[in-house]
C-alpha cells in the first residue's frame, strides 16, 4: 500500500465531490491526493500542473481526450471516475488502486519469472488492449504506471500524458519517460498504440531483468540506446520471449498490436482481434495468483460463430506455447518444465505476486487440461509422464511414430489384450455392483449405471470453471417486473435479462437458462447450485451472498404523468401519492408533506395513476419507468434521486474468480455503449434520466 502523507498548506481539502485526506505522491504531471466522494468511492485525484489560461481549443481537446479516457473498460486499468474543466488547474479522479508500483517492487524484491511474470505480461496486455478499444494510446506506458493490486496488475494514467500535450503549454517537460518512450517519440514522429506496444515490450524486460532495457548515465545515451541498441530477452520463455522481442521493434510496423500481443500469450490465434471474453479471460489469469493456469487450446475463445473477431486460423506454435495445456512457464520443448518462481523471499504484501503455487510441465498421475472459455468440452491433454519425447503440432495433439513390421504387429496385439483385460474388468465389477445392490437406470430399454446425462451435474470450483467445461450458465432472474424481468411462459424479458444474457456471453456460455427466483430464495438458489448467478435487482448484502457489479445504479424516485404540472418534488406538496409496500414511500414523506394512498403493488398504482386518483408514485426509478413504458400515456421520472440503489449480481459466496470475470464484463458493457442501447430500448418511450455512469465496483 502507498505511503498516505497529511495534507501540507496551501493543499485544497475538497476537489468536485471528493473530500481529500492526504497526499499520494507528487511527479511531473502534478500532485496526487487521495479522495473519497459521498458515496464512500476511494479516488486518486491528480491535480495537473496545466494553465488552460481561456485557451478554448485546449480546452476542447481536454474535454475530448477525457471522455475518451472514461470510455476504457476496467479491464486491468483504473476506472476514470471524474474530472474538472472549469478551474485554471483541472484535475483527474481515477479509481483508488490499493497497489504498490511494479518499479518499486522490481527494485525492492528483484527481478519476476516464470508464471507471476506470465501473469504481469497477460494483465499489462489486456489493459493496454482495452486502453487501445477506446482508441486512447497511453504515451507513458511505464512500471511506475503499472500497479501490482490484490486482484492483479492495473494500468493506470492513460491518456493524461495527451491531455496534457493538448494544452500545447507544455515545453519543458518530456511528453513520456525517456528510457520507455519508443524510437518514434524520439523522432517527432506520429505515435500511435504500436507506441504503448514498445514501451509495453521495455516494461516487461525491466521486469524480467531488473535492470532498465535501455539504460544510460545521460538522456542521450538513452535516446541512442532505443534507437540503436537491441535488447537481450534470452531470459524469458517462450511465447513470452518472442512476444516481447517482437514488441521492442524499431520500426512501428513491425511490431505487434495490443490484441496480438494479449491472443498470443493466451495460445489463441493472432489473427483477429481480442473479443470481450478473451479480455476477459486475461482478468481472470491476471489476477488468480493460486493457481497454475493453462494456455487455452488455439481459437477457444476466439471461434464462436457471431463474436467479434472469430477466426479457424491455428496459431503457430510460437503463439500456443507449445503443446496444448502448456503451463504459463513452459517451453515449445514438448515436455519442458515450466520455469519456477525463484524468489522465495522478499515478496511483496500485495499484488498478484505472493502466494503463488507454480507447476512444472505434467504432474505426476494427471492429465493437463486445457480450458475452453468458450464452453467447449475441456480437451486433456495425451502426453505425459509416460510420454516424454511426445511432441506437439500448434494444436497441441502428440504426433504418435508411424509403426511398421513385426514390432508394430506385436504392439497392436498388446492393445487388443489390453482392451480385452479392460472389458474382462468391467464385467467383473459391474456384476459385483449388481450383486450388492446396484440400482441401474433404464434408458430406452437399456440398462445401464447412472452417469452421463441422467447422473449428478458435476460440481466446479467457480462459475467460471463451469462455463469453461460445459458452456452451461443457469441465471435467476425476476418475473413479474415489466422491463426488467418479465416472465411469458418459458421466455424471459427486460433489462436484467437482456444484461445477464451479455454476461453469460461475456463468460463464454454457449448455453444460458434463466430460472425465476423470489426475494427470499436467492442466497439459497445461490448456495445450494440451483442457479450460478443471480441478476434480480436488490442492494448489495453480502451477509450470505459475493457480489460482482453493480450493473446499474438506480434511485430511488418518483414517477409522474408528463405534462401534469408536477416537475419537482415540492410540487407534490399535499398531494397524493401511491403507497405500495416500499421504502421510498417513507424517503418522499421526509421530504415533503404529502397524502399516502395504500396500494398492494405497482401494478394497483399504476391503475391509479392513470385514472388520477393518485399524482404520483414512488419507487426504484428502473422499476417505475417499466410500468411506465407499457403504457400509452405519457409518464416521466421526476429525478429526484432520493438514494441510490446497486443492483448486483449475486455469486456463491467465495466465488472471487467469476465476481472478477462479472465485474470486467459489466464495465465493458458501459464503456462500448451497450447499457445505454439496452436502457433505451426498454425504457425509450419514458422520460427518463438513465445512469449512465459506470458505477463502482464492488471489491471481489
């Protein structure tokens, strides 16, 4: 965690809605505070050393390069979370990340390998991707602006180096850090994301080495080295080795793009671009440091029909890593032991570094397996410890000797007797079975035992798991909101239905159910397996339940008939309101005096509403303008926003592994438009203030 220093004189102590409480640091591009804001949302708030002086054209370009800023889904980043135009001095609040910076842990602990720097390159790659989606190009990609968190490395300042270069203010200061800045910076040449590519490529050799890739006593002996000099990568591990070398290319067309790079450790195909699962599935490698994990088999997450950017196209082996199911350490060498964690002390109290357990090659006496994110049958792999010179094609199947004569003959008879033994076996224990009370099922007139389809659902670790193995998701939903979740039979309707879908698909499931769950049934659908998420619009309580989201803030609010003279929340004074079982009816009378009107439901008040018998009705703003939007009159919501309201989605407790994945996918869904779409095709006919505001994830 940084060091928190007191507030000095002359520090301001509020900045927009945050109240600052103490100095994070101070660089080049100005003082960093920390904040938190009244809904209790932790800041860092740098105040930037920018004159905009009435310049409006910088001004412009200010307002332009931030909006673009907030677009980046926080997908290993730091969520943008404010910012101010209108003071002399502006000011950006990025999402506090309770990290410590990648350089200091370098200096400190000395140099990462084998899989925590895997899991570094993975994570870097997928923020640097989702930077480059919202077409921003970082321009100071460097270890100081690579924090290691609990849940992982996060980027973060995107963008403000070309906030700040917009001012054209400006001259003194270096737009980058020299010894990471790419050979076009240097040059005065266009700079674009193959920029943030080679600093990328310099970030994780420093990493890897300990030492600066382009180290120098002066900055021009800086500058000669990125323009001259060839860094050594010998030290890594394939397909890290070759991503990297490739990275750190002089020339900008010869290097990777952010998708390449991230698809190519991954083992997927390099070939298109990386779709919201691959970004997802980055997220999760990036920020499980208990685990080995498995480089997926090629195009796993990138060939499902309809996705963005699907492709048959196998990888080169280079790409894969090596045979199928390869560790994060592995070689292309079939059988090669991935490279261990060397460093046993030193570790630092955060971050994705502590507490890993790495593997080597193939355990003894199981199979790799090879996850498929996009809900595909897990594919284990053939070779192992009783085939150590197996190699492997770039799909990762051992190619198997071509046998000839009598030795070949003599094998195939070891394999008949063996199949023949097997089956000799079974019947044996079959019989036993039966002998001892075995009850078998009856399936179209065959016998057989209990497995398979008819059998128990296996269990999985985490949703995640499961998505991966089967492409299965159950989700429980609402059924009696019009709007937002609505059940018609067998179908299911709204717009928790139409965000869980995209969740779903952001997990890779192929397969998604929604089941209906009641208010007090989903801890237990939860806990018990009937369902493996829940999207069913209710505050976040995580007495039984782990939450990822939320995937909207609502408000609680008033609904009104357009036009009807009420257009505020004085202008209800004395008037009627509907008073449904709701504690909003309570917030609107401690705010001004008005007349309760007992209703059962929504449904009995909308029906008073519309004949006039009541003025206004209280309520969820999400859930007033679903009554609201299937009516023919017109109706608005006041927006008032008494409280506010996080609707989550509710996990097995414990399951951190999918509330990480959850949350990624939500704040993709904002920052690609997708929430404003699906709130407009709802609640379109309503007049209605939407959230559209990427709300603040909870802590997984």
């Amino acid at each position: 965690m940084p060091q928190i220093s007191p507030l000095v004189t002359g520090d301001p102590t509020e900045l927009g809605s945050f109240r600052l409480s103490g100095r994070i640091g101070e660089g080049g591009q100005g003082i960093v505070y920390l904040g938190v804001n009244d809904q209790d949302e932790r800041a860092a708030i740098k105040l930037l050393h920018v004159k905009f002086s009435g310049d409006t054209i910088a001004r412009s370009r200010f307002a332009r390069e931030l909006k673009a800023a907030q677009r980046v889904a926080s997908f290993c980043t730091a969520r943008v979370m404010e910012a101010d135009l209108d003071g002399d001095t502006p000011y950006i609040a990025s999402e506090y990340i309770d990290g410590r910076p990648l350089r200091e842990i370098i200096e400190t602990d000395g140099p990462l390998t084998g899989t925590v720097l895997d899991r570094l390159a993975i994570g870097t790659a997928t923020a640097l991707t989702a930077i480059h989606h919202a077409s921003i190009v970082h321009r100071d990609f460097k270890p100081d602006n690579v924090l290691i968190a609990a849940d992982g490395p996060r980027v973060v300042d995107f963008g403000i180096a070309r906030i700040i270069d917009s001012t054209g203010t400006i001259t003194s200061r270096a737009i980058g850090t020299p010894a990471y800045m790419a050979p076009e910076q240097i040059a005065g040449d266009d700079i674009g994301p193959y920029t943030d590519v080679f600093s990328w490529g310099a970030t994780i050799t420093f990493a890897a080495t300990g030492t600066v890739a382009f180290e120098g006593k002066s900055i021009a002996v800086v500058l000669n080295r990125i323009l001259n000099h060839e860094v050594d990568v010998g030290m890594m591990h394939e397909p890290l080795r070759s991503v990297v070398r490739s990275a750190l290319a002089k020339s900008p067309a010869e290097r990777p793009s952010a998708d390449q790079i991230l698809l190519r450790l991954l083992g997927q195909s390099s070939t298109v671009n990386a779709s919201t699962a691959v970004l997802t599935r980055g997220v999760q490698l990036a920020g499980d440091d208990t685990t080995p994990f498995t480089r997926v088999s090629a195009g796993s997450i990138t060939d499902q029909p309809g996705r963005r950017g699907s492709s048959v196209v196998p990888p080169s082996p280079s790409q894969t890593g090596g045979t199928g199911g390869a560790t994060a350490g592995q070689g292309t060498e079939a059988g090669a032991a991935a490279p261990q964690d060397h460093r046993t002390t030193g570790q630092p109290a955060t971050g994705h570094q502590t507490g890993g357990q790495h593997t080597t090659g193939h355990t003894t006496g199981q199979q790799a397996v090879e996850q498929h994110v996009t809900g595909q049958d897990a594919v284990t792999a053939a070779s192992g410890p009783s085939h150590p010179a197996a190699t492997a094609p770039p799909g990762g199947v051992p190619y198997q000797a071509t046998e000839s004569g009598a030795p070949a003959r003599r094998r195939r008879l070891k394999v008949w007797l063996t199949l023949l033994t097997a089956l000799v076996l079974t019947a044996v224990a079959v019989i036993t079975l039966l002998v001892n009370g075995w009850r078998p099922v009856t399936l179209g007139g065959m016998v057989g035992p209990t497995v398979g389809p008819t059998g128990p659902e296996p269990s999985f670790a985490t949703v995640v798991d499961k998505v991966a193995r089967t492409g299965k998701i159950v989700i429980g939903v609402k059924g009696d909101l019009p709007g937002v979740g609505l059940q018609n039979g067998d179908d299911f309707q709204g717009f928790d239905v139409e965000i869980a879908k995209r969740i779903a698909e952001g997990l890779g499931a192929t397969d998604v159910s929604f089941v209906r769950v009641g208010r007090d049934d989903r801890a237990t659908s939860l806990a018990d397996g009937q369902v493996d998420l829940v999207l069913a619009t209710y505050s976040i309580d995580r007495s039984e339940t782990q939450f990822a989201g939320p995937y909207y803030l609502a408000h609680q609010d008033v609904l009104v008939r357009a036009g009807g003279g009420v257009e505020k929340l004085g202008d209800l004074k004395g008037k009627k309101i509907c008073a449904p079982n709701s504690p909003s009816v309570g917030a609107v009378q401690d705010r001004v005096k008005v007349e309760p009107y007992a209703a059962s439901d929504y449904a009995a008040c909308m029906d008073l509403l519309r004949s006039g018998e009541v003025d206004a009705v209280p309520g969820d703003d999400l859930i007033l303008a679903g009554f609201a939007a299937r009516e023919n009159a017109r109706y608005k919501i006041l927006g008032a926003r008494l409280t506010n309201e996080r609707y989550a989605v509710g996990i097995k407790d414990g399951d951190v592994k999918t509330c990480k994945a959850v949350s990624g996918v939500i704040a993709d869904l904002y920052a690609t438009g997708v929430v404003q779409k699906l709130l407009t095709s709802q609640f379109g006919n309503v007049d209605f203030e939407e959230e559209l505001k990427v709300p603040a994830m909870e802590n997984c």
